[in-house]
C-alpha cells in the first residue's frame, strides 16, 4: 500500500526539528491511505500528488468531501478515529507525523502556529465546498469548482487537474455524464479549451476566468 522512503525531522514545517518526527511515504495511484474508522494516530502533509478523502454512502455512492494538494495537510481529527477515508488520486509524496508529536504537551509553538495556519485553510476549502454543493445548477457546481482549482493552482496558465472526471462528478454531487456535458457546455461557450480528454493529468486552460467566477457565483481572490 505504501513505500516507506526515510524518516527525518527536517520537515519545512517547523524550525526546531527535533520537535517533529516526520516520515516520507509514497503511495500509488488508488492506494488508501487511511480508512474509515480506523484511529487517527497520524497527521499527513501532501508534498507532490493529491488525495482526496471520501465517504460511501448508504446506497453504495462515494461522495467525496475533499482534494488535497500539494502543500495542504490533512488527517486531523477532533475524535480518535478517521471519519473518512484517504486516497491518492496519482502516484503522491506524503510526509507523515504521530499525532501527538504535533498536537502533544510541550510541542514547539512554531510547529502549532504553521499547522493552525494549514487546519484553517483546510476549512476554508471545506466551506467553499459546503458552498459549492449549495449552487442550484451543473453549471454554477463545474464553474464553482474550476474556480477554486484555479485559485488554489494559482492561475497557471494551462491548469493540470489529477482528478478524472468520475472523481469531480463525486465530488460535486452529479453524475459523470452531467460532469461532461456541462464541460461541453463551457467549451461551447469559449471558458475554456480541454487538452486529454478524460485521463488524469488532462491541461485545462481558462480563457474567461471572470466571466467563469460570475458563473460560480464566486469572488475571485486573486
């Protein structure tokens, strides 16, 4: 499941590093990387790849909550188990950390501090997704969604999504047939062009973003 690389405690996140021990471990695409249920004894910090984390639901869907990108931390619980569970989309970097080496007695205020930082982020992503999941069309929920990709790629000039189409569809609560309709939809319209169809790693690239935010109903940030 897993491929453990090495075991440091020079992790970027804290300027004392004998306060934090972190690991490296690379997963495949597909991999799990925690489940549902199982204790939380571990904090992640994505470094190249993505993850997302998602639930099944009663009647056999998935719907996923969230996507982890480089840079952003996840695996932080209130409770002591995962209330999700965590994959990797594509072959990705994690650096991983006990629980309580970041949350325990005596822990460095830097290393709290920079992970306070990332756990806020993390809600504002989760927000903008509770925000997302609100928009009454396909269209406002894709546009919404390329919005915030965009913004947290920082607007590259071709976007590369990780994620296939399936995962967006779960992620935003539509079918996948409806997914690439509305994608259609928007190439019609001139927002954006598609380079790869429908495999991991396709090259979006925006060519209205303004116009794709007022669809969204977002504010753009940047």
């Amino acid at each position: 499941m897993f491929e453990f690389v090495n075991g440091h405690p020079n992790d970027r996140l804290t300027r004392r590093p004998k306060k934090a021990f972190w690991s490296e471990f690379k997963y495949q695409g597909g991999a799990e990387i925690f489940g549902e249920a199982e204790p939380a004894d571990y904090v992640y910090r994505i470094m190249s790849g993505a993850v997302r984390t998602f639930e099944l639901l009663a009647d056999g869907r998935r719907q996923i909550a969230a996507f982890h990108l480089p840079g952003d931390i996840f695996g932080i619980e209130t409770g002591d188990a995962y209330r999700l569970t965590a994959e990797a989309v594509v072959h990705t970097t994690v650096w991983i950390a006990k629980r309580n080496s970041i949350f325990g007695e005596g822990v460095d205020e830097d290393i709290s501090g920079t992970v306070l930082k990332l756990i806020t982020r993390n809600l504002h992503h989760a927000e903008n997704h509770h925000m997302l999941l609100g928009r009454q069309t396909a269209l406002e929920r894709v546009a919404a969604f390329l919005t915030e990709m965009d913004e947290r790629l920082q607007s590259p000039n071709a976007m590369i999504l990780p994620m296939t189409r399936r995962d967006i569809a779960d992620y935003l609560g539509l079918s996948i047939e409806t997914v690439s309709r509305t994608f259609s939809v928007l190439q019609g319209m001139g927002l954006l062009s598609v380079q790869g169809g429908e495999r991991p790693g396709r090259k979006i690239v925006l060519h209205r973003r303004s116009k794709l935010a007022q669809l969204a109903l977002l504010r753009l940030t940047s």
